[in-house]
C-alpha cells in the first residue's frame, strides 16, 4: 500500500541489496528479456553495507515518467527501463480485470517520478544495476500494490537484479520457456541460515574502465567456445553441489566451487575474441594470497570471487574475519593518510603469527587494495517507513537535485 | 658420422632451434613417455637468432655418463634425460643387430659426456628444454650414427623438443597408441614456405617465476573440465584450420587462430584449481596494443601467442615489421641506457602517423619490455662443421668450466 500522500502525489521509497554470485551469470540466449545461457547462484549482501534506495512518486500532475540516478537526470527510454515499467503496469492491469476492478487509487494513466541512488561507490565496482532494478520494481511493485512474480520483470531490467530481490541465498532458474516465465529467482535459503557467513570486499585500484558485463557477455556467447561447454555440461552439476553445500553450511566446499566458479567465468573471458581481461595485477595477487592462506591451514578458511572488474569479494566466516583482515593489511599496506581502511561491520584486531606470513611468502604491495567493506548476508528488499528518507520533495523533485 | 677424432674421444657438435607453437599443447595422458591430450603445430625460429647447442663426447675412457647444462654440471640420473640415452641406445642396438653387424666404431659400453648451452637468456623465457633435448637427440644420432624416428625419442625428454627436430611448420601428432610409437613431429611446410612470415619475441619484465609447465598442464589435467573440452572439441578442428592457413600463406586466418589458441591455453590455466596465471598487466597491454593495431588497419596484421611465461611472441609479416616495431617503442618506451632494445634481425626505423599512435590510444609504460628479438622461421637441427666450436675440449671436458 502507498504510504504517504502530500498534495496528490503519493510516494513510496524502499531499499534493495546488492547480491555477489558464486555460480556466475555470464551470456544470454534472449537479449530483450535477459534469459541467460545457464542457471547462476548469488548471496544477497546486508542493506546495513551495501543498497540501493529509490523513491517513486506518482502523480496525475505529472506530465511525463522520469528518472534521477545518483543525482542526475537520465533517459527514461532507455529499452531495459521502459520493460520493466510496461511490465509491471501491465501486472497492474491484469489485476484490476482479474479481481479488484476499480479499487486502486492510483490510475494507470499517471506519470511516475523516480529517483535512485547507492550507499556505495560506483568505485566499489559492485553491480550496482542489480540492486538498482530490483528496487526500482520493488518500489514500483509497493507503489502500485501489485504482487505475484517480480524476478521477472527485475530481470529484464539487468539479468542478475532478479536475485537481488530474495534475501539470503539466491538461485536464478534459466528456465526452458522462450517467453522467460520460468526464467526467475528463488530463495535456496534465508539469510539467518548461515549466520557465521561472512563477507569482504577488497576494492582494488585500477587503473582503466573495463569492458561493460553487457558487451562483453555478447562476444562471448558468439566467440567463446569454452563458454557453450560451461554453460551446458558444467554448470548444472555445480548448481546442484553449491546447493548441497550450503544447505549444509558445509564452508570448505561452498569455497572451493566459488572460486572455481570465478575463475572459470574469467576462463571463458580470456577465451573470447578478442579477449577480455577483468582480472588484473592485484587481483592475481589476491588470488595467491587466499591459495596461500589456505594452504597453511590445510583446509578452505577463504574464497574469492571476481565479477566484471578487478575488486575480489571473499567469503570466509566469522573466526577467521580478523586474522584474515590483518593478512590483507600486512601484504597490501594501506596509505596512512586518507579515509579509513576498513568499513562496515567491525573487525577485531589480532597479531600475524611469523610462521603464517612466512609461509605465505609474498612481497608486499603498498596500496594495492585502496580499502575493505566487512558485511555479512542479509534479507531481500525493504520497505523504508521514514517519510523523511524520501529522496523525492514534496513537488515530485529530487531534494537533492541542483 | 663421427666427425672428429682426439686421442681415441670422438666429438660431435649440433645446433637445434626453438619452436613457438600456434596450436598449443598443454596436458599429458601419459606422463612417463609424454603422449599428449591433443595435437599441436609449431613454428621453427632461426638459429641464426635463437638455439642451443649440444656437444657430445664418447669415449672408451670415460667412466660414466656426465651432462653440464649452460657450464653447471647436472645430474645425468634425471628420467627425461635417461630415457633419451637409453631410446637412442636401443636404436643403435636395434641398427646393430638388423643389418650392420660388428660395423661401428662406438660400443655401446662407451660412456658420453654431453655439454649444451643455449644462446638466449633463460629470461628470454624461450622453452629451452625443448631446443635442449632436440640438439642432444639430434647430437646423438649423429654421433651414433642411428637414423629413423628420432621425434619420438625428443618427445621423451621434453614434450615440445619433438617439434624442434624440424624446420619451417612442424605438427606433433598426438597419436592413438598407448606405446607412443605414432606420437610424432611432421613437418606441415618447410621455412622457405612462407618467407615473409617474420617473428618478435617480446621480452618483458617479469617480477615472478611462474609454475613450471611439468607440473602446471597435470594440474589443469586433474582439475580443468575446459581442458578436456579445448582438446577433445576444439584442437581437432583448428588444427586443420592452422594447416590450410599456412599451405594458403593465409596470414589473416594465421594470426586469428594463433591469437585464439593462445588465448584459449591461458583460459583453460585459469580454469585449473589452484589457478595457474602466466600472463601479467604487461602481457594484457601487449594483446591490447595488438588488437588495436589491427582494428585500426581493419585486418589482421599482427598476431600475439604466449606459452608458460610472460613473454609475448609476434608474429606479422615483413611488410609491417618496421612499423609495429616502432609501435611497441611507442607504447613501452625503452630504457635510453644500457644494452639495446632490438636484438636479432635488422628493423628499419619509421615514423608513425599520429593518426596511427591517436587509434591505439593507450597509456605508455616505460620499461615494460625489456628488449625484442627479431628473427624468422628456419631449419631443423644441424651439425657444426668447425670443430673448434666443440663446447668440450680434448680432455672430454667443458672448455669453459671452473
């Protein structure tokens, strides 16, 4: 139900998380809906860290729908906006014919105002389109009262906004069906599941913009061959044993698959053409880093994974956060000036053992990782009942705006 | 024959070349007489720039078998090169007892001394292993006087070594027998084929050792699904595309594939768990600095291929040497001090268009590449006539040795 009402505007702000997959999403078979070449599985990050917020007002004063991004005005036609809009306007209309003809307050006709922004950089290199739609359709969802399948229509807005609208773990079904009814997301478990789950972000420096996951998915699904055998003989096996693994809270194999995962999606990259290269230097150094680490204890304690871009994401759980934390500082020496090293939920301090970072035997990288957001996972989109957290004013424009 | 006789040690000195495969091979199914997963196809480098050189003496004084490898002496028990020794041995038998009895000078109780040296630091990161034992099977056999098939005799001391034991375009057959008996080197096209086809060895500074290529491809056999997949689906395929570009002079088909394949080794490297990298931030910019020089002619002047290491290797046609020469200085600008950047073949010296430096539009690295090595096909493994090149002197021993 709508929220609040301010001189016939009524408005509706909710928050979405960001979610980090360990069975990668990388190539679709249906380019206008999103349906992708292989089932993916992802962990939905705490809001507490990471979100999206957006804001959507409605009004019959409102001469055209817009949008505010980060501040900024942006295209409401871009295609991928435009579906989600005529999809969930279209589960409104198919409400009102079905069973509650003529009880909305809100009429089709009226023009939407959107305004969206993240708690994070865009520095992070986190997928923030993910949590972005799925709180634009979330909030439009909550706007207009409408229920029933929403993955969906977060889906056709970016692929992988659909898992960002469960909490938890997250499975996103291929699907079989040409018109993507089945390609949607579901819970596989809820976030207090695996309460000593833990998760950090290194962000790393880099130095250029790398290829856009849009792009790059499309010249891999038409060069890479490696990409096809992933896709169809790896990947539902993997599913199935993630799944296992993490009903069981079983960290060793959960860990080992992600990693596999990650580097196999970064596989399939470099086997496209031309090669596209999302892992750099520091990257490959965090990757030895956690092998390493590892290695000395004999069992997996910590997992990377890597997205579209160099920042490695690591799951490890809770007893080894702080050592792990203070390994990452001793090998990748953080500036002394400047903002703070680690965000986000707190870390104890401990002291490295000479025979561990002995036996991890790198050289040292200054500022290498420019710094670390420590979060956990955490539930699925969120209401915000602060009338004051509205990023929309009460003319419908972003309080923000210039 | 045997060339040189003093005081009863007879001397024999060869020279073998590099190769640089195009169709990689990377994992074994056996591992003790090296049989690999699929087939590859190599270019044979000029001596003239790049080769080792292998002299052997045999003597009824000696009391044992020796080697020294680059002036250190080595342990002659090592299994790759004890198989070698005994496969070459069984030749000699094999000759003896069909057709030539009682006819040799040499018994073959008779010890060897073996000394070898390459002309190219090991930080050229060239598979010297390979020039290696193709020069002590080709030494060998001609001090032994044995011929037949000596490819499956280098194929034992160094998988790749059976492709140096000819000149021009050389395929390694996998082979189907589980004897190895039909794993062996052919030559596709000799190097006087294709004679503008011209090759840069781009040496690049490297921080790390990377994993030996022994213990990297059984790792990516054990753990890489892509690596199955790569040699059961894709190489068959590729290496009759590789074939018919060369015997057309196809460079545009050439450089593609070469590119692919390289490309597609490095994937299935990643894909192995722990993941093995070879290629760092310099290697990535080369592949870039490649690609956007071909974009910008519209067709496929330059191609990159990488083995186990950093190092690019080029390969472009005569016509555009001069210019992505000046390229690669551009964009990596040398050292002004100390030894010259460009080694081998001469270059002619152009200016570039700013049209040309504006297209690629990357970032300069100074001292990315430490020099280049300019060299092109040539042939097989020879003998030294000059015999006051025998790297061991009268008394059986290293000329240069403490």
């Amino acid at each position: 139900m709508p929220e609040d009402t301010t001189q016939d505007i009524i408005f509706v702000t909710c928050t979405a998380p960001v979610n980090i997959a360990v069975v990668k999403y990388w190539g679709k078979r249906d380019e206008d809906l999103i349906l992708p070449i292989n089932s993916s599985l992802s962990v939905t990050l705490h809001q507490d860290q990471l979100k999206s917020t957006t804001t959507v007002a409605c009004s019959a004063r409102f001469k055209e729908d817009r949008i505010w991004l980060n501040g900024k005005e942006e295209n409401i036609n871009q295609p991928r906006l435009q579906s989600c809009l005529r999809e969930i306007r279209r589960l409104v209309r198919k409400r009102r014919s079905n069973r509650d003809p003529g009880a909305d307050v809100l009429s089709l006709s009226h023009k939407v105002h959107i305004c969206s922004e993240n708690n994070f950089p865009t520095a992070a290199g986190l997928a923030s389109s993910a949590a972005g739609y799925a709180c634009l359709v979330y909030t439009l969802s909550r706007l207009l009262s409408v229920e029933g399948e929403l993955s969906t229509i977060a889906r056709q807005g970016s692929g992988s906004a659909c898992r960002s609208m469960y909490g938890g773990f997250v499975q996103w079904h291929m699907g079989m069906r040409a018109d993507g009814k089945d390609s949607v997301a579901e819970q596989v478990e809820p976030e207090s599941h695996w309460p000593e789950l833990r998760v950090l972000v290194l962000v790393v420096s880099a130095e250029r913009k790398p290829v856009g996951s849009t792009a790059g998915m499309q010249t891999s699904v038409d060069t890479s061959s490696l990409l096809k055998h992933r896709a169809e003989a790896v990947v539902p096996g993997r599913m199935d044993e993630m799944i296992q693994a993490i009903r069981k809270r079983d960290f060793s194999t959960f860990g080992e698959l992600t990693m596999k995962d990650s580097n196999q999606f970064h596989a399939t990259c470099l086997d496209t053409y031309p090669p596209i290269f999302y892992l750099n230097d520091v990257s490959r150094r965090v990757i030895g880093l956690v092998h390493r680490y590892n290695r000395h204890y004999r069992e997996t304690r910590v997992a990377y994974t890597f997205d579209a871009g160099p920042n490695a994401v690591i799951y490890t759980l809770q007893p080894y956060v702080s050592e792990f934390v203070q390994v990452v500082k001793h090998f990748f020496p953080p500036e002394t000036n400047g903002e703070e090293f680690l965000k986000g939920l707190p870390v104890g301090t401990v002291s490295l053992s000479d025979e561990l970072t002995r036996a991890i035997a790198m050289d040292t990288l200054p500022k290498g990782i420019r710094y670390i957001i420590s979060t956990k996972p955490g539930p699925g989109p969120r209401m915000v009942e602060d009338t004051s957290l509205h990023l929309l004013g009460p003319d419908g424009l972003p309080r923000t705006s210039a």
